[in-house]
C-alpha cells in the first residue's frame, strides 16, 4: 500500500466554518497575532489568551468536519493515508483519519506551563486561570505560539520522506518550518497541492489543483484512484 503524506493547512478547515488567520475577514483583523499566539503575550497577559483559545474551542465544536475531510479519511481504504497538519482543531480526526500529526498543537489539550509533557485532554471547552496540573503548575492551551520551538518537526519530515505521494492542501507555504516540508519529500514522487489561490511561485514540480478543499480532494481521489 503506497503511502500518501498529506500537508494540511486553515484552508482545510475554512469550508467547516473555521475562520483563518489570513483570509479577508479573518483572525488577523481583529487581533494582533503577537497579542493571541506568541508566548510573550502569555507571560504579559494569560488571561486574554485563555479567552481567545476558548472561543476557538466552542467555534470547532460547532464545527463539522467537511467534504475534504471526509474523503481524506475515505482514502485510507487504498492508501496508508499519513496526515501532517498545521490546524489545531480536529476536525480529520472526527471524519474518521486515524493517522494524524499536529505540527502547532491542539484546542482539545492543555498542557503544563512548567512540565511540557504533561498534557491533558480538556473535557471542558472553558480554560481557567487556576486550572492546574497535577505538579500545581498553571495550565496553558497546548498550542505551538510564535516564539516556541515545533516539537514535532522531526516527526513530520521523517514521514515526509517516505512518502510516495505527497499532497498540501490548504495551505499557503508561506509558514516555516511547516512550508518547508514539502522540500523532503523524494524526488521524482507525485506532489499536489489543493489551494484555489497558489502561489506564483514553487520551489519543486508541483500539480496544482486550484480548488478549494471539498472539491479539490474529489479531484484528488479520483486522480489517485486512475493513476494507482
């Protein structure tokens, strides 16, 4: 079974309602991105961030996984289906992928702000100044802030490179380390990449299938089914 590396990334999840960072209307205008996901604005002001994350935890619940996520995880039927994605929500999870790598974290866990391996899954959407590990530390969202080191890097290039086919959906390639991955995939190995606005300009041979996320894996999958 051949292995498809999938790079996902917001515009993944902008069809299931989730507003991007980087889209009109998006994140970024209404918040300063040093303000809500560095680590200096944790240490000068918790109490904002635990609010922010907080709303973007009750907007993924409400969430539902879309048409892209759901045929991702259909593919796991005729591929060995290795998810490396930059969102935080989980929304490839509940569509039913069961190989998922989150290179920035994840709404659904807290962590220690002293002891970075304990980690927690959150049974309530709301974090709270006071929520402490089990060492009495103060809880953070384990997310991945500008300024902090992605601890899962090493992970996601080793999977890259045994990709037999590689695909980014979603994404801008503008965002390192995450952008730089697809320059580990082997040479010669099929790489797509799903975005309905792609850049001008690719570092290697690149199929673009200028779609946004449900309609371009349909396009995918069949393109996979044919080929394989």
């Amino acid at each position: 079974m051949k292995r498809l590396v999938i790079l996902s990334g917001a515009g993944m999840s902008a069809e299931s309602g989730i507003r991007t960072f980087r889209d009109m209307n998006g994140l970024w205008e209404e918040y300063d991105v040093m303000e809500v996901a560095s680590i200096e604005a944790w240490h000068r002001n918790p109490e904002l961030l635990l609010r922010f994350y907080n709303d973007r935890r009750k907007q993924m619940i409400n969430s539902h996984p879309n048409k892209g996520h759901l045929l991702l995880a259909e593919l796991e039927k005729l591929f060995d289906v290795q998810i490396i994605t930059q969102n935080v929500d989980d929304l490839h999870e509940r569509a039913g992928s069961t190989h998922v790598l989150h290179l920035h974290g994840e709404l659904t866990k807290a962590r220690s702000t002293q002891y970075p391996t304990l980690i927690y899954h959150l049974d309530d959407p709301e974090m709270k100044m006071g929520d402490l590990c089990e060492k009495g530390t103060q809880l953070r969202p384990h997310i991945v802030w500008f300024g902090e080191e992605v601890p899962e890097m090493d992970k996601a290039i080793k999977l890259t490179k045994s990709a037999d086919i590689m695909c980014v959906i979603g994404t801008s390639l503008n965002v390192y380390p995450a952008a730089g991955l697809v320059n580990y995939a082997p040479a010669g190995i099929p790489v797509f990449l799903i975005d309905p606005n792609p850049p001008d300009h690719l570092s290697r041979n690149i199929q673009v299938i200028a779609e946004k996320a449900g309609s371009g894996v349909e396009i995918l999958s069949q393109k996979l089914r044919d080929a394989f």
